[in-house]
C-alpha cells in the first residue's frame, strides 16, 4: 500500500501543529514511519487519504464498540445540531442519560458529565481528597489516567513510548503525593498503606490494564485492594474510561463483582464524542459543588452533541443482551487464530485478553505488570506494526496499548486479519 498523501499531509501538520499531531501516539513515533490520515470510516473500516481501506483494531481507542458512523448516533447527532450546538445551560438530555447510566452500573447513585478521560478522572482525585480530607493517592506503574499532573508519573503509554514517564512541568509538591505500585503485586500496596498511614485518600487503577498492553488483574488482587481501602479508611476508584460499557453492561465492577467507590467513564459513554464523566454513591457525589466543597466545572459539559451520541449508544449497549457475549466470542476467535499461526511460524510471543480488549506482547513470559510488558521485543513490533499494515490492517502503533474489538467486525473480517498475521510472521 501507498501512503504518498498521508506523507504529504504529515509534512503541512508539522509546520503548524507540535510534532504534526494532537496526541502524540499518533506519531508512530514508537514504531517509525508516516501517520496514516483518515479521510473517513464506517464500520470495521477505516478510509485513509490515499484510497485504502484498513481493518481497525483501534475504533478510536475504543469508543467504536459498534463500529463507526453508527447510524442511530449519526442520526442523533445530526438532529441535535439542528436544534444548537451548546447553550451552557441545563437541558432534559442530561438526565436522560445520566438515568440510563446509573441504571446500568452497579454501586452507583449519581453521576457527573465531563468532556474526556483526563478530566474525569483529574475530577474523580480532586473529589477523593476532598472527601477525605487526605492528599496521598496511590497509583500503578503503567496505569494512565489521562495527562492531569498527578497523574504523569510511569504513566505507561505514550509516556512509555517517548522515554519520559515523569513529564517536564510536573511539579515536586505534586509528585510528592503520587505512590506509585507495582500492578498485580498486592503486598507492595500493603507496604504503601503502613509507610503513609492515614495519609492516602485513594486508590487509583484500571481494573484491567490497557496502557502497558491489555494486562488483567490476577485473581483475588482486586478484591484485595478493596479490602485494603476498607481497612484505612480510603477510596478505590476504577479508571474505567476503557472498560466502562465494554467488558459489561455494568463494566469491570459487574465483571469482576467488586464495588469501587469511584468510577470514571469515557470512550463509549461518547458514542465517538469527547465525553467523559464520574460517578458513585451518594454520599460521596454530594461532595461535588454546587451542594458541596469540592468545586468542579465545564463550559461544554453536558454538551447535547455529545449526550445524543453517547446516549444512543449506551441504548444499544442496554437493549441488546446478546451484545457482550459476541464481543467476547470474536475476540477469542481472534486469539485463537493469531495463536496457532504465531506459534507454527516460531515466533515467541504472549496474548493478553480480557473481554474484547485484547493484545500480543512479543516475549514468551507472562506479562503481568509494566516491567514485564516492558521486557517484549519492541524490534519485532515495529516490522509486525508495518507488515499488517501492508495488509490493510490497522493496529495500535505502540507495543504498549490494547487493541479494541467492534461487533462490525465479521468473521471474514478475522479470517483476513488471521491470514495477514500469518503473511507477517513469515517474514521475519
């Protein structure tokens, strides 16, 4: 495949835009070469600049868990504009869908609406500190909750991938109050809690990891850390911007039948729209202004675009109750297939699944935490990165992120993906 226009593009964005792009995994840095430009896509699909077509295992990070331009949120979208883009003001929409929410989600009672990931769960730390009048948090080594200062330490991801874990312009003061864990190794937490009593307002994880690859939790570590939280008397929040409204109806709370305290949203709570939000229960929701001391704001929250299109969604999510077990059934065929063809052809590798979130991780051993993820064969990656590409397959282009799965996806669609696996690995 060609990418002269893509290339083309790239070059303007550089003169006018940081590094020619407005998130900086886009940027292939991580695996070299040329961003691909989109033009456009619909369903499992993306359309780039040059005339390609490329099967997505991205959909936006997630958001497209139906596939893109899903017609009843094109159609919703459209609608709305019709009526006003935004008036900064109260509208029915809001709670039409913050109902849907909480009806959806288990342990929550209320709900706030934001415009991404980062926001919400900057706000969800704020109100957790607030709450408690404590300051520490405790977050994991390869956990990313968006870019929000506190959070910018062995982020994973993008930080991963550009060498800088602790970002230039985050301060000591804040630093400071960050602990960072070890994900999947409960007595390092424990550790954490006796060093820093009655000092830790929060934890703070991806249920299931994505941002060092997809990483679940072992068994019973969840569990553990809520009754760590239970025990000295701080808060657990799931940074469930990736997992809400995929892994489940009720997300990694309802999969795993662990009650956070907090959970923060994104991705598919937007329908594709930046859309983020937080919730929990009353108790700690009344602490939000304005009933409460923690102050929290947003001209474009609630903005009707965005509650059109994520409330469609979340009404599909809600109506079809066959939509997860298909997730999870094309998901593991993808397992299964990329599987037998990467071991018939040599190569040493581990798949990591949770759901539909899924990714191949170039080391034989367990990939349990960011060291180990951080043990892959990142040389490998890039030919494997660029081969699929070839073969009109779009993966993420860092070793360190999950892959997304839609329900556009077709079984043809997997078979084609199977056998460019299968092409790639023959290669090298």
């Amino acid at each position: 495949m060609l990418y002269q226009r893509s290339s083309q593009l790239f070059a303007e964005a550089e003169k006018v835009i940081p590094g020619g792009v407005n998130s900086p995994v886009r940027a292939f840095k991580a695996v070299g070469g040329t961003p691909i430009f989109v033009k456009s896509a619909k369903g499992a699909y993306l359309y780039d600049e040059d005339g390609n077509r490329l099967v997505d295992y991205i959909n936006s990070w997630g958001p497209m868990i139906l596939g893109h331009a899903y017609d009843p949120v094109v159609n919703a979208v459209i609608g709305k504009a019709k009526l006003g883009t935004s008036f900064g003001m109260p509208t029915a929409l809001e709670t039409e869908i913050a109902e849907l929410a909480v009806s959806m989600v288990p342990n929550i009672d209320k709900i706030r609406f934001v415009n991404s990931g980062t926001e919400a769960c900057m706000s969800a730390i704020r109100l957790a500190r607030g709450y408690t009048k404590r300051d520490k948090i405790i977050k994991f080594s390869g956990c990313y909750h968006g870019h929000s200062d506190s959070f910018l330490i062995q982020a994973g991801s993008g930080a991963i991938t550009f060498g800088a874990p602790n970002s230039p312009g985050v301060t000591q003061g804040t630093a400071k109050d960050t602990l960072l864990a070890r994900y999947n190794d409960i007595q390092n937490v424990a550790d954490l809690f006796e060093a820093n009593k009655n000092e830790i307002a929060a934890i703070i994880i991806e249920p299931v990891a994505g941002n060092m690859g997809c990483i679940p939790p072992s068994e019973g570590f969840l569990k553990a850390l809520r009754n760590l939280c239970d025990e000295n008397g701080a808060l657990l929040i799931f940074d469930e911007v990736m997992t809400g409204f995929r892994l489940a109806k009720g997300g990694a709370q309802e999969l795993f039948n662990i009650k956070a305290d907090i959970v923060t949203f994104g991705k598919v709570i937007g329908g594709g729209l930046p859309v983020g939000a937080f919730a929990g229960r009353n108790e700690i929701m009344n602490y939000l202004a304005p009933v409460g001391p923690v102050y929290q704001a947003g001209t474009l929250s609630g903005n009707p675009l965005a509650m059109a299109a994520g409330l469609e969604m979340l009404k599909a999510l809600n109506t079809d109750t066959a939509i997860f077990k298909r997730l999870d059934e094309k998901t593991a065929y993808l397992e299964k297939g990329i599987r037998e063809k990467l071991t018939a052809n040599g190569i040493k590798f581990t798949i990591n699944r949770v759901g539909s979130m899924i990714s191949v991780h170039f080391d034989e051993k367990p990939v349990t935490d960011l060291q180990s993820a951080s043990n892959g064969d990142n040389e490998y990656f890039k030919k494997f990165f660029h081969g699929l590409l070839q073969e009109g397959v779009y993966i993420a282009p860092s070793a360190y992120e999950t892959w997304f799965i839609t329900d556009a996806l077709t079984y043809e669609d997997l078979d084609f993906t199977i056998n460019a696996v299968d092409k790639v690995s023959k290669q090298f």
